[in-house]
C-alpha cells in the first residue's frame, strides 16, 4: 500500500478493469466507476484476491449521461477529500448516429464531455494532493482529422468512425488546454494511446461491425495487459511526474496532431464544454 488513491472510469472491463489491477499491484487504492453494478462487484472482488490490502469503492453510473457524470462526481467528493490519480478511461464507438435524452450525440457525451465534467467536478480533489495526476485515454485514432465545431453532435453529418476520431482529438485537445490551466495548481494532466487493443472495444455494435473488429483485432491487437501499460505508466512512473500537457504511446512522449496545437481551437472547445456541461455542475 502507498495510501494514494486512483479513480478509474470505465473500469468493468477492457483497458480500464486491466489499469485497475496494475495500479492495485502498485498499491493503490480504488474508486471504480462503470455502468454495471454486478461487473463492478466482480470486478472488485478479482482484485481483492490480487491486493487485499487495498481499499476498492465501486460506484454505478451510465457516464454518457451528464447528470448521472455529475451526481456520481457528487457522491465522490461526499466521501472522499483527496484523489492522487484520475484516470479518464471510458469511451466507446458508436458506428451509428444516436442523441442522449440531454441532447448530446452520444460519442461526443461518453468520449469527451464526460471527462471534461467528471475533471471540472473533480479538480479540488486532485489539488488536494501532492501527487495530482490527471490521464486521459486517447487514441492514435486522433491523427488524420479534424475538429468540427459546426457539428459537434453530428446533427450535419455523421460516420461513426470520424465522428470517434473527433473525440479523441478532443481528448488531446483537452488535455493541452487542461495542463494549462492547472500548471499554477500543482496537477499534471496527459494523455495516451493504448495501442490496438483486443478488449470488448466495438462490442455494442452490430454484428457486421462487432466482425470488422473481431477480425482486426485478431490480426493485430495487442492483449489488455499491454494495453494497459501506457496508462499505468502516467499514473505511476516517477519519470513522468513533471511532465504535462503531452501525448504519449509505448509509455513515451509521442508529437500528437498537428490539429490539436491550435490554442484557441483547444480554448474554444474548453468554451463549448463549459456551456454544455452548466446545467450539471
Ligand atoms: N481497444 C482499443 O484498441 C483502443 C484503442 C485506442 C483507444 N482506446 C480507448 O481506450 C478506452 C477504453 O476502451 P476499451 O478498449 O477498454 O473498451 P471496452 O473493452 O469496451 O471497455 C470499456 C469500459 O467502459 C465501460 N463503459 C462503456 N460505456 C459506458 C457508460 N455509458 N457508462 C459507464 N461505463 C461505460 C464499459 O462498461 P461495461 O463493462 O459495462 O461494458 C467498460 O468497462 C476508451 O477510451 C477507448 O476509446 C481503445
């Protein structure tokens, strides 16, 4: 045990359950956030037979929904007053067009919007250690795009693929501007790509898109553990601790798009995201 605390989101399973695991072995303890109670206990109780030493809270919450984003935030800082490690790792791929009872097309709600409001929720928290890190889960997905602020739910066009893409520039973009404007606060903030990773990733989609996927990833993917490493790499290694606002891939700084340098792009976005997630602060 080292006594610090790591909040993983999308922790049930995947690359997520796999970083949970890892950061129990370098003993730290657990808050996991996933939509499936019963998972969530499974999930829990592996890793209790790995680190028994640990502490491991689960809480439930559907994260493409904002308010269930800001109420699950809400219950967190209710029990707890410090967070060490924030690991934003949920995200899905949805290869056709959906809107949330809030209004939000869903890839853009789970992707990006949910980390932003789950890291403004959860700010003071990080702040409160010494160790503050924030990790967010891209992808390499994110090169070969770029961002469309006039259609931002898809409502113009919608390929479930770029519309991915988008979200994880997103999430590089956000990490850029986020890094910024926590430099004073004491937090570092970076982000990752996994690699091709052979998790449930495409799952939820139907079955020709679940066989697109299967088969890629029986070709190339590598397994969880791997794709793990990056993550746990950002929230644990001592030789990333005064390194922020950076992409990395194969646990090294990797130069992300292009397309997400641009400061008032990324400010811009910092903007929308504000807007957008208001009414559940
Ligand atoms: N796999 C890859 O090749 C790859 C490559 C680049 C980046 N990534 C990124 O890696 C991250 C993790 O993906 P993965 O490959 O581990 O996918 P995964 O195997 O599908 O796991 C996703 C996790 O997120 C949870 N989740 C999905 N929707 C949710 C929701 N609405 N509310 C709460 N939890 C939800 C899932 O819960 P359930 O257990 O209930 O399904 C599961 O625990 C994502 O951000 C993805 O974009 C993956």
């Amino acid at each position: 045990m080292n006594g610090r605390t790591c909040l993983i989101t999308g922790a049930t399973d995947g690359i997520g359950k796999e970083t949970a695991i890892g950061m129990a072995k370098n003993g730290y303890n657990l808050i996991l956030i996933g939509r499936n109670e019963e998972k969530g206990k499974k999930v829990s109780d592996e890793i209790r037979k790995i680190a028994d030493s640990i502490d491991i809270d689960f809480f439930k919450a559907d994260l493409v929904l904002m308010k269930e984003v800001s109420r699950v935030a809400d219950e967190v800082c209710q029990k707890y007053d410090r967070i060490d490690v924030l690991i934003n790792n949920v995200g899905a791929y949805f290869a056709f067009r959906d809107v949330t009872e809030e209004g939000f097309e869903r890839t853009f709600a789970l992707n990006h919007l949910g980390y932003f409001l789950m890291t403004k929720k959860l700010l003071d928290l990080v702040e409160a250690s010494d160790y503050a890190r924030i990790v967010s889960v891209s992808s390499s997905a994110h090169y070969g795009t770029s961002f469309e602020f006039d259609n931002l739910n898809g409502e113009k066009k919608y390929r479930g693929f770029k519309t991915y893409q988008k979200s994880k520039l997103a999430n590089v973009m956000f990490t850029y501007e986020l890094a910024k404007r926590v430099k004073d606060r004491g937090i570092t903030a970076n982000c990752l790509h996994p690699g091709f990773v052979a998790s449930k990733f495409g799952n939820n989609n139907n079955l020709l898109w679940r066989g697109i996927l299967g088969f890629a990833k029986a070709l190339t993917a590598i397994n969880v553990e791997k794709g793990a490493k990056n993550s746990i790499h950002l929230a644990c290694s001592d030789d990333v601790k005064d390194i922020t606002g950076r992409f990395f891939a194969n646990c090294e700084v990797k130069k992300g798009s292009a397309k997400a340098n641009n400061e008032e792009h990324n400010r811009r976005l910092w903007e929308i995201s504000e807007e957008a997630v208001a009414p559940f602060l």
